[in-house]
C-alpha cells in the first residue's frame, strides 16, 4: 500500500521469525538483543509489549491501550498541574490556511518541507489547499491579536491537548519520529519578559524523572538547534546509550516578540501605550513513551516504572497436579482485591488456555512491574511469591501485610529504575576539552561536555567534520547548572575564549 | 487582514461565510452581519458600587452599566444578545460569542473552541471517561489518516460519506502514491486492525474508545453543531454473537441517555433510527434526540449496532469454540462537541447561557460589593473565605474580586455566562453574618435569598441543596417544554399541522421508506427514532391506514 509498506513487512517478517524460533519455550520473546541490534529490538519490543501497532501509512502507528494508558497518566499529571498554574485548555481548529502559516518567515522556512495538504474535498478540488497543523503559532496568534487589547487581558495562557502532522521523510520511529503524533501545546501570552519565563520546564523533568524514571538534563539550545522564529529555546535531554544518542524530551520556546510583531499583538500598557506582547510555547509528545523504551527496556521486553503501568501487579496462579487449584484461584482472586482496595492495580491473569510459565514471558515482555506467583507450597504458608520485573528478584511475602509490602516494592523498583538509568547515563558522560578528546569521545557514542565558544558557525563547522555514517555530532543543549569554566579555558572546536559549556553528541 | 483564508470554491449558502476573517477590530464575530447598537443606558438611580445588602436596589432589571465606562469597553458592547424569541440563531451565535464559548476558525466551517466552551467539553469527557472504562472499554489512538481504498471496501459506508470526504494528496512537498482521507470515522481503519488482533473467541470481547478529532466536509455549518472538524469520542467494540453486540449498543445508549438527563438536564428521546436514518454501514442505529430551545430536534448521540457489515468486508474473524471460522458482530458509538451546541440551545434564555450544576465548570460566583475603600478588607475577605469553605466541598467557586468592574456589571456578565448560582457579599452582610444568593434560573427577586448564614456548615449545605434543585429545575422546565410541544397525530394532515406549526409529531408508522422522503419533501420533518417507550395498543399507520407495530417521531431536525 502507501509508501510504508517496507517499515511493515520489515516488522511483520521479524515477528513471524521470532515465532517460530522460541515457540517450543513459550511463544513468545524478541529475536533481537537490545545490546546487539538496537533499532529492531526497539520496533520489536513496542510491537510485542502490544504498545504499537504498524500500520499501512508508513510513520502512522496506532497506540494500543497499553500505552496510551502511560500518556494518560502521564495527562492526568500535568493537565492538573498547568491548570493550578491557571492555564486553560482549549481546542484550535486541525486546518492552517497557507497564508497564516506563511506569515512568519523563519518558522515556515522550518515547517513548510513537512507539512501535509488536504486538496480534495469528495471529489472537488479545493481551490487553495489547506495545510494541517504542524504546530499552532500560526493558527492561534491571530486570535491572540484579536483577543489580547490591554493590559487586562494578560497573561493568556491557553494550551491544547491534540494530535499534529509533520511530512518527514527521515526513518519514522514509533513515538520517537512519527508523521502524526500526539501532545500538548501551551501558548502563553504575557505583558513582560520577565514573566514569559516559566516553570514548565520544571514540570517535564517532572513527568521524565518521576514519572518515567529517566534521567534529563534541563538545558538552553544553541542558536541553530532553537525553534524556528523564537528568541531562545529550553529542553530537557534525555540520552539513549546504547545507541549514544542524545534525544530532545520536550521543550519551551521563549518566542520574544517576534511572533506578536508578525501577528500584532498588541495591548495597551497601564500608561496607556501600545506594547506587544511577550509570548512562550511549550510541548512534549507521545515520544516521551518511546524515551522510556528504550532506556528501561531489555531482552525479555519493556519495564515498565510503577508510576505509569496501567497493571503494577500480575498474580499468577501457579497450580501444580493435584493441588487445591480452586483455593489457589480464590487465593489469587482475593489478593487482587486486596491490593485494588489499596489503589495499586492489580490484575489476575486466570485464563486456562496458557500455562504458568507463557504468562510469566508474557507480562515480563509487556513490562508489568511485579508480578505475583501462589502455587500450592504459598497457599499452605498463607504467603506469596513476588518476582521483580527490573532486577528478576524474588522474594516471599506474607499475606497478612501483602499490601505494605508490595507499595514499598513498587516504590523501590519506581526509585532503583531511575538510579539504575542515571548511572548508565552518567557513565556516558565525558568531559572534553580539546578536538582530538571530542573525536574519540564521539566515536564512543559519549554524550560529550564540552567547553564552547557559543558561535553558530562553530557548531555548522563541528557538524561538517564529524559528517559521517552514523551522522554529525551537534550541540544537545548548554546545561542551565552550568560547571565553573575557569580563566582562560578555551573552546574545543575553535580554540577562541569559551563561553559556557555544552553537551554534544549525535542526536535522535 | 487574512480574509484571503476563504476558501472561493466552497460557495454555497452556508453561515460562516460572510465573515469569517479573524478581523483583529470586529467585535461581532460570530455575527453573520456587523450590527449597530447602541451602548447599554445607564439606568437611573442605580449606583454601582452597591448592591445585594439593600434588597431594593438589587433588582436585576436595575443591573446596568454606567454609560461612560460601556462605551469605552468592547466587553460591554458584546454582551448585547439578540433575544431568543426574535431570532433563535442570531440568539445562538451572541450567547457563544458574548460568553466566549468558540470563535469563528480560520478556515470556513472550523471553529476555535474557546476554554471556557473547552470546560464544558471536558465535563462531558470526565464523566462519559469513567463510565466507559466502568464498562471494560479501554481508550487507544487511531492514526487520523486513512487510505482511501480502506474506505472503499464497506460499499454503503463510501456512499455516505465520500462526498464529505477531505483528501490529502501532497505532504512533505511530494505528491503521495495514495491518496489520504482525513478520518470522518474510524470505522474502517479499526476493522483493519481488529483482523489483525482478533483471532479466537478468547480474544472477544474487543472493547475500545478513542477521543479524537473527526472532519466532514460539510457545506452548512454553525458552531458546535456542524463544523469540519469537531472533536469526540468513538467507541468500537466486537463480539462473537449478534446479540452480545445487541447488548453493547443498547448499554451505550443508556450511558448516553442517563448522562443526559442526570448531568446535563436534557431530556432526550431515546430510540431506534428508521432504515433511512441509519448510519452508513450500520444494520440498526440507536440515537438520543433532544429539543431545542427553537423546538428544533438535535441528535446528541449515535450507538450502532454494525452487524456483520464491517467484519465481512474486512474479513475480521475469529474461531469459535468448536473451531469454526465465524465474522465477529460489531458495534460503533459516538457523542461529539455537538452535545455543547444542544447544551445551550436547550437551557439558555434572553439573558445568554444557562448551565445545568452538573456539567457547569464553575458553579457559583461569588461578587462581593463594597462602597467605600474601608469597607473592602472586611467584604473581600469574607468572600474569600466563603470561597473556601465551597472550595473544599468539591464546589466548583469563582471570586470576582477584580476592582474594574462594578457589581452590576459583574452580575450581568456571569448571568449571561450562566452560572448556576450567585452569591452576593455586601459590608451590610459581613456584620450579619450571612449572605444572599441568587438563582440563575429564577430571574430577579424571586430566586434571590437574603440572609444565608455564613457558618460553613450552613452555608455548603444551602449551596448544595440549591445546585441539587437548580440541576432538578432545569431538567423539569426542559420536560415540559417537551412534552407540550410533542402532538400526537392520526392523519397525515394532523402531522403537516404540527409540523407547520414548528412541533414534533408522533404517530403510527409502518410505511414505507419512499413515502418516509415524501415527508421529509414536503413537511421538511424527518423520523427522529422510534421511541424505546411505546404506547400500548394496536396502531394504525397515519399514513397508509395499514396495522402499525410503533408510533414514530417527526421533527425538522439540525
């Protein structure tokens, strides 16, 4: 069909194989090591845990219930939070005319090689085509210009949970680079600078860390990596390494006044003169779920962190030849009562057609964080077995505190996931001062701090000479904790007086 | 200024199009033409900065804004609202511009969907969310493109909706190799993956939903009620018996039915569509029709039973437990940003929007009034505090405690915001102790309460009675007004009257499908359901004389 179809076939052929290859254990796994083949690991690994499904348009991936549970609450979370910080939702139309979105130069020069145009309606042609929102600058400030008259009407502070297109033609990805994805994105409006900067970055680091249990870095982009037609832009990078990427989390653009001197918004000041206003945009996707793939995951499937598992606990009934089969189901039955009144979910996977040991690999490959084993010798000891999803650690608990137990088991694996990734992380980490350190430290995919002069042409210049296989090497953001740079410390790249440091490395 | 957003081509009749340029200096811009009026006039006698504590003076007739102040402000230029009776959509249009519930989008027929019209929709989300997922439904994400030979294949699903079909054809400055529908439904893109997810009994029941955004190329739009692209949910389920299926679709029917009537006081018609009605590829469609304020009827929300029609063009089975190879039965069900539009088409009055408690995002406003400055502290921190005492009882509260309006502006504003319930805080009352509190549905002295004690426990147990009595009020005038404008009808002449007359008509019927257009022809009115509620007895059919096994309901219909 459309374009994709060699993305699919890819992934159906690799599942068929996997099948036939382990079927004698369990029927399931992954045919791939994430240690040896990264990239089929990873589209294996969404596709099995059911997170995925690939789908005939090639980059359009459908997201299953088990991952859209995670941008749920990951939703549930941060729409709270914005709303205490009095920002509103609101719904802005899908469908950009060509002549609001080519009204700021810089931002079309960025946008318009990937955006997707409807120029049909049934059978007619449109007579001007209509693109579809590849971001919504464009199609909110002109309402913002309507909207905002004094001073009185600022801040404005709106956001929109909804779905975006964006025509790329580098490999798709699913969650990290898809051609319709989903977010949200807050536009805020305010009457001075120093209010436009924010605290949302705060709130990412929020849903990366707590919630995901992935480490970032809070960091400013450099001139070329910014936002197209903003006046600078903070992330938080995260770093994959096993591939030695870095990836952008989410960012906040503080768009300046650029965007209201094109959109004319305009206010009037308490003094009763004309301002414009000072804006912000701000955005994380449905690639934060990919992010937390592919640090957490590992050759069995996803791992999921306790915080964002949809079922935190799996009890499995183990029942052995002439058991008491019925009092272990009821035993089972009871126990997810029990952790469900405590508001931890639970689930029994009770069904007959699948041995003890296929449901093992089957909740292990979607990542469930615990899982609860009652055979006979459990029922007898009026206990459980717990099996760790992370580290594979077993441990017996008594049912009588079951659900002490198991809310601090959930909170340790929540806690040990985010130590267990920053230290991978952190082992990445290579400080460098000078080029020759840069090359080697590159070539061994290191997310690389370095100490830089701040100058556009020199990230265009590293660029150029790391060109390469595996792709250049560009800056990934100037850290705000900034390290001391001492007197006379120089650039790596140009040897002119640096400025601040920066992270490099090549980047998703 | 982006005037030239127009789409030229699409010119027929349809309302967004005189004006639907984001002109920065219009203030009327939900109007399909700049009218001029003048400012509100100042009122005699009415002095702004008091109010609630001198019974007199608070007649809400008074209520008025000093004239120097509205004509230097737009806000006050907007809320004048044509009156219901004198232009129902003109009225329709001013109530979501006046209390910013959505703005015209930037292409014909789109809409921006303001927070405050966004608040309510989320209301609705909340409440639909976990009852779905109380039914085992699980939420997932569909792509929002279609090829277009997926839409091919369920033959009378294409038939209904080509000709409102959006179709990309280029992205990424390429021409694509297949052309891309804009999803209208999801119907067919979600049999594709249930073939793939489905294969034995044991993976039935299939229970899905979605929360989206849809686009139908429609030629005729207002806001809310028909746009391009609106927003809602799609739920998608299948089963391995046609009466499972059944079962589903008359279950989601009731969710939508109850959530009706118990949270947004809409009592809706529930019943079946005749054969005509039928969605595109459905075997039997359950719908829920509302009344308007205009008398008009408004499908609110859609539950199909799909039948085998789906699975057997996309070839989705299953194997049944004796091993056969069987098609799975399917249904489909959907309520949308329409239900916004019927909310306020079924409760709002001359004075703007009136929001049933339960699904209003802000329950109560409090407006504390004060005189002279030394009055302030005392009066505001009163408010403040009642504010809190609401707050933590789950009470959806807002303080007006801005200095730039006064009281009388205030009350007309969050009046024509419909806010269920007001409570007004003068210095008078701080030394009582109390407060007085007014309806929002019973209009000037009548629904206003001097004298409720301040003391929290007195003062939440009031407020909740009367948000409880408010959401009954509501649902009972709505019922009435219903009831007495449905007419029971005999004859066909006796239907035409009705008809003519702007009411619904409810009759025997068992003609046929070319006589059901006929109707439609000359009377304009279309078969809304036949009701799940039947009256007893045999029936004849008004239409044809012939033996009648249901009575129908006729209406002209949005």
């Amino acid at each position: 069909m459309a374009g994709g179809g060699e993305k699919k076939s890819k992934a159906n052929a690799t599942g068929g194989g996997k099948k036939k290859e382990v079927k004698k254990e369990t029927g399931l796994g992954l045919s791939y090591k994430k240690d040896e083949n990264f990239g089929e690991w990873y589209s294996e690994v969404v596709v099995n845990g059911e997170m995925i499904e690939y789908y005939d348009i090639s980059g359009c991936y459908i997201i299953r219930p088990w991952a859209m549970s995670i941008w749920e609450t990951m939703q549930k979370f941060f729409d709270a939070e914005i709303k205490k910080m009095k920002i509103q939702n609101c719904y802005f139309p899908l469908f950009v005319s060509p002549t609001v979105l080519q009204k700021e130069k810089d931002h079309i020069e960025g946008f318009a090689p990937e955006v997707a145009w409807v120029t049909k309606s049934g059978e007619s042609d449109l007579e001007v085509p209509i693109a579809i929102r590849p971001t919504s600058e464009t199609v909110m400030y002109p309402y913002y210009s309507k909207w905002i008259r004094g001073h009185r009407d600022l801040p404005l502070k709106l956001n929109q949970w909804c779905n975006v297109v964006r025509w790329e033609f580098s490999n798709p990805t699913p969650f990290i680079r898809s051609r319709e994805f989903l977010w949200q994105e807050g536009h805020t409006a305010f009457a001075t600078k120093s209010e436009a900067d924010d605290e949302i970055l705060e709130l990412y680091r929020r849903i990366y860390e707590e919630f995901l249990a992935v480490p970032v870095i809070k960091g400013k982009k450099s001139e070329l990596e910014k936002f197209a037609g903003g006046l600078y832009t903070t992330t938080v990078e995260a770093f994959i390494p096993n591939t030695g990427r870095g990836i952008q989390g989410a960012t906040s653009h503080c768009l300046g006044q650029n965007f209201s001197k094109m959109f004319e918004i305009i206010f009037e000041n308490e003094k009763g003169e004309k301002a414009m206003a000072w804006q912000n945009s701000w955005a994380y996707t449905t690639r934060t779920i990919g992010v937390m793939v592919m640090v957490h995951g590992d050759d069995k499937g996803l791992v999921l962190p306790p915080r964002v598992a949809s079922v935190q606990v799996i009890v499995v009934p183990v029942p052995y030849k002439d058991a008491d089969t019925q009092g272990i189901f009821d035993a089972c039955t009871a126990t997810v009562e029990t952790l469900c009144e405590a508001g931890i979910c639970a689930n029994m996977d009770s069904r007959d057609n699948y041995s003890p040991g296929w449901k093992y690999s089957h909740w292990e490959m979607k990542g469930v964080p615990l899982r609860i084993e009652i055979g006979p010798k459990d029922l007898a000891k009026n206990q459980v077995r717990a099996v760790r999803r992370d580290n594979g650690a077993k441990v017996d608990l008594p049912r009588s505190s079951l659900v002490e137990r198991i809310k601090e088991l959930l909170d340790e694996i929540q806690e040990s996931l985010f130590v267990a990734a920053k230290q991978r992380r952190d082992a990445c980490i290579q400080i460098v001062k000078t080029w020759d350190e840069f090359v080697e430290a590159l070539g061994q995919r290191k997310m690389i701090l370095a100490p830089w002069c701040d100058e556009e042409e020199v990230e265009k210049d590293v660029k150029a000479r790391t060109k390469g296989e595996m792709g250049a090497a560009k800056t990934l953001c100037s850290p705000l904790e900034q390290p001391e740079i001492p007197e006379g410390t120089l650039c790596f790249a140009s040897g002119k007086p640096a400025k601040r440091w920066s992270y490099w490395g090549r980047s998703y | 200024m982006v005037s030239a957003l127009r789409l030229p081509s699409l010119h027929l009749t349809n309302l967004f199009s005189s004006s639907p340029c984001i002109s920065r200096r219009s203030s009327a811009i939900l109007r399909r033409h700049h009218r001029l009026r003048p400012p509100p006039t100042l009122t005699a006698g009415f002095s702004a900065q008091s109010a609630a504590s001198s019974p007199p003076e608070t007649d809400d007739k008074v209520v008025e804004i000093e004239k120097n102040r509205a004509s230097q402000d737009r806000g006050n230029r907007e809320r004048v609202i044509t009156p219901r009776s004198q232009d129902f959509n003109a009225w329709y249009l001013d109530v979501i511009s006046n209390a910013e519930l959505a703005d015209y989008g930037p292409v014909r027929g789109t809409m921006v969907i303001r927070p405050y019209g966004y608040a309510i929709w989320e209301a609705i989300q909340d409440y639909l969310n976990v009852k779905f997922k109380e039914t085992g439904h699980s939420n997932m994400y569909f792509p929002q493109f279609i090829p277009y030979s997926f839409i091919e294949k369920e033959a009378s699903h294409v038939e209904g909706f080509s000709p409102e079909l959006a179709l990309v054809t280029i992205g990424g400055g390429k021409e694509l190799e297949e052309k891309l529908v804009v999803r209208p439904t999801s119907e067919t893109i979600v049999n594709h993956m249930f073939t793939q997810w489905i294969h034995s009994y044991r993976d039935l029941p299939l229970l899905v939903n979605q929360w989206a955004n849809v686009t139908r190329w429609e030629m005729r739009t207002k806001p809310f009620v028909r746009t391009l692209e609106f927003l809602w949910q799609e739920g998608h389920t299948a089963h391995a018996t046609p009466e499972e299926a059944e079962k589903e679709a008359m279950q989601m029917i009731d969710i939508y039915t109850k959530f009706a009537y118990e949270h947004t006081a809409i009592p809706v018609i529930a019943g079946r569509k005749s054969k005509v009605e039928t969605f595109a590829g459905a075997s039997r469609t359950y719908t829920i029709e509302a009344m308007m304020g205009d008398k008009r009827a408004l499908q609110a929300g859609t539950s199909h039973n799909l039948g085998q029609n789906f699975s057997l063009a996309f070839g989705t089975q299953f194997t049944d437990e004796n091993g056969q190879r069987q098609h799975v039965w399917q249904t489909s069900w959907a309520i949308s940003t329409r239900f916004v539009g019927g909310i306020i088409m079924t409760h709002g009055d001359d004075t703007g929007l009136m929001l049933p408690p339960r699904i209003a995002p802000i329950q109560v406003v409090i407006v504390p009034i004060w005189k002279k400055a030394d009055e302030k502290t005392g009066v505001l921190s009163a408010a403040l505090s009642a504010k809190e005492v609401l707050q933590k009882s789950g009470i959806r509260v807002k303080l007006d405690d801005s200095d730039q309006r006064t009281p009388g502006w205030k009350f007309n504003f969050w009046e024509m915001k419909g806010i269920p319930l007001r409570i007004e805080i003068g210095p008078r009352d701080v030394s009582s102790g109390s407060v007085v509190i007014s309806r929002r549905d019973v209009p000037g002295k009548q629904g206003k309460v001097f004298g409720i004690s301040m003391e929290p426990s007195i003062l939440e147990a009031y407020v909740k009675d009367k948000l409880d009595e408010i959401q009954s009020a509501l649902l009972e005038r709505a019922t009435s007004f219903r009831d007495s404008n449905i007419v029971d009808v005999s004859s066909y002449e006796e239907l035409k009257e009705a008809i003519s007359m702007g009411k619904w008509a409810r009759g025997p019927w068992s003609a046929s499908d070319a006589d059901e257009l006929k109707v439609k022809e000359e009377t304009g009115a279309t078969i809304r359901c036949f009701p799940f509620e039947q009256p007893q007895g045999n029936k004849t059919c008004f239409m044809t004389g012939n033996p009648a096994q249901e009575v129908a309901l006729f209406a002209k219909s949005y």
